[in-house]
C-alpha cells in the first residue's frame, strides 16, 4: 500500500512538470488582451469612379483611423496629440486582417463597418521609440448604480429614473457619441474599464436597495458586484435642477473600494434632460478610463524578479495560476526553481514596479502579500 501511494505521488508530481514545461517552456513570449489590439466599429463611406475603387480608399482609410483609435486606446490623453505617422506600407504591415460588415455598395460609393486585427509585437516597439507610455493591462469590470434625486426622492431601481434609463440606453442598447468620427471610433473600441449596468431584476432589487446604494452598503455591493463579476461597484448620484430652462446637472461619485468623500462635478446645457445626461455619463466613463491608464502605465526601463511561493491543491488549480500569471502585460518571464504536489517555489520577471504588478494580478483574482518577508501568490478563495 505504502509503494502505491509513492508511485502515486511520483506521477501526480510528474503530471505538475510536465504541464509546467508544456505552459512554459517559452518564457519569452509577451502576454496581452488581444481585444485591446482588436479595433472595431470603423464605419466608412468612401465615393470614387467605381465601387472598387471606393472600396479600396475606404480600407485605407478606415485602417488608418483604425491605427489612431488603437493608439488613443492604449496611450493617456495628454499624449494624443503626439501620435506618431506611419507609411501606408507600415500600416498594412502591421494589420493581420480586417473583417466586413453591414458592406453596401453602388456603382460609385462604398460604405462598411470594419474591424482591424493589430499585431501587438508591431505597435509596441513604434510607441517605444516614441517615448510613449501605455497600458495593456484591463480592469474588472465597474459595476455602475445610477441613484437619482429627484425633488429629494431617491431612486435607484423604481421609476422614474431617467439617469438610469439614460445609462442602460448608452451600454445596453449601444447608443454611444454621434457625430464626431473620432470619438464615436474611440467609444467603439475595448475599455481598459469595462462598464456595467445591472438590469435591475428582482435578485438586483432585493440585493441593493437605494439606502444600500447611497450609504455603500458594503456586503450588499460586495454581493451584487459579485453577481455580475464585477470588481469595483460605483455608485454615481445625480440631481437635476430645471431653473428658466438652463439645465445643471451635479453628480457625485464614490465606489466601494476607495471609502473618500465625494466629489460634485455639475454639468450644464443640453436641449434635453437626456442630453446633459448622456454628456455626464460620456466624461464620467472618459475619466475612468484615463485614471486607469495613468494607474498601469509600466516604466520598462525598471526591471524586477520576484521570488513567490504558492499552494497547490490541484493540477488544473495550478495551471490557471500559471496562465493567469503569465497573461499580466507587465510579466516577463517565468521559472519554476522547486515544484511539488502541494507548493511551488517559481519566479517572476516583470517590468514596473511591485504594486502595480499585484494590482495586476488581483484583476485576474491572484493575490501577492508579502509574509514575514516572503512573498506568496495564492488564488482567491470561493465560498
């Protein structure tokens, strides 16, 4: 009995090098979320002498707004008016295809929405030598409860609330910016801020209610983030004053990570209740996603290893950290120096610096402390 739980234990051991060899025997590969790369909801409309022809300036210029979306992506706003140029034969080079639809065509005009797949390996070394800093790592998903004051009623889920409305109008049914191409490119494309708007169901109702909301109830917004697989529930209060037909519209924010006093941003103007809204929400999301570039910005000329230690209570547990690990922008290279069937001991090459590289790891539910001057990765605990 006692040789068969060794040969056992002997194999089990075995399976956990090899799975580690087969994941990481290429240390050097870079890992990123392809979406980022992935540029979508180019709509173009292009005429020329032929449908062909128009065809083909349309391509060319939907790839090449396309390039400028991706880099406004990945790059803070104060540096958007530094984007580097590239030739038309750079461009190309750097796309791996594009795909096609809503196409309609006449004899002379050429209209399409189009998606562009980047080569991450091509653009990164052009916003290297450009001195220009991104972020390629994505958050959790923020988990938004629109609460509106209207004559001091507060309403989170009952109606009306057209805060509410306009919210799931915009992320629900995709009725973003209109007009402007560039910013209607740029709200096309994948946030590295997921937002989400709950439905408002009767699990949502009875989950949080509007005192929960306004008074970040935290075991009622822990529950529900974790409903939708949120990481972050923010809670954004609006009221709206109607005075001589001037419209202001205040706002605080505040989340269930970050317990600070909330700060008011009013907003004035629009034809309609739902225009102010709509001009709220676009700058609250804008801002969301500028605070989260500025946070994962990596300084690549800083280079560290870490040494970790993590317990393993299974194979498959054990290879979900290794993959989770490794798909952090910020991580370099991994290697394994002791493995058993119950701990490894491996290390970490990354740029940037130790936080950001933990707060990486905890948008992927990994988790680094440091423990009487060791570091341990562990995985977050599902009850």
């Amino acid at each position: 009995m006692t040789e068969t739980k060794h040969i056992r234990s002997y194999f089990a051991l075995l399976s956990f090098i090899i799975a580690s060899f087969l994941l990481f025997g290429i240390n050097n590969a870079r890992a990123t979320d392809s979406k980022l790369y992935s540029v979508k909801g180019i709509s173009v409309d292009a005429t020329a002498a032929s449908a062909s022809e128009a065809r083909t300036i349309a391509v060319a210029a939907g790839q090449r707004r396309a390039y400028k979306a991706l880099l406004r992506n990945l790059i803070p706003r104060s540096y958007h008016d530094s984007l580097p140029e590239v030739s038309d034969a750079d461009l190309t080079s750097m796309i791996t295809g594009f795909q096609v639809s809503n196409e309609k065509t006449s004899a002379t005009r050429y209209l399409a929405d189009l998606i562009f797949d980047f080569k991450p390996e091509s653009v990164r070394p052009i916003l290297q030598a450009n001195n220009l800093p991104y972020a390629e790592t994505r958050s959790k998903p923020v988990l938004i409860l629109p609460v509106y004051d209207a004559l001091s009623a507060k309403t989170l889920w009952g109606e009306p609330n057209p805060w509410r409305d306009t919210w799931i109008d915009v992320f629900e049914k995709g009725n973003g910016p209109i007009g402007n191409s560039k910013r209607m490119d740029d709200w096309a494309q994948t946030r590295v801020v997921p937002i989400m708007v709950p439905s408002g169901s009767l699990d949502d109702i009875r989950t949080v209610s509007v005192e929960d909301a306004v008074g970040l109830n935290g075991p009622a917004l822990t529950e529900i983030a974790d409903s939708y697989g949120a990481g972050v529930v923010m809670v954004v209060y609006a009221s709206l004053q109607n005075q001589g037909g001037i419209r202001r519209l205040d706002v605080s924010v505040q989340r269930n990570d970050a317990f600070s006093t909330a700060v008011v941003e009013s907003y004035t103007g629009g034809q309609t209740d739902s225009d102010i809204f709509r001009t709220a929400i676009f700058d609250i999301v804008d801002n969301l996603q500028e605070g989260w570039k500025d946070q994962y910005i990596l300084d690549r000329s800083i280079e560290n290893k870490l040494a970790v230690s993590t317990t393993i209570s299974s194979l498959s547990e054990w290879m979900t950290i290794q993959e989770k690990t490794k798909s952090v922008p910020a991580v370099q290279e991994i290697k394994i120096r002791e493995l058993s069937v119950e701990k490894a001991f491996w290390e970490i090459s990354f740029v940037g610096e130790v936080d950001q590289l933990s707060s990486a790891l905890a948008q992927r539910d990994l988790f680094l402390n440091s423990v009487d001057g060791f570091w341990l990765l562990e995985a977050a605990t599902r009850e």
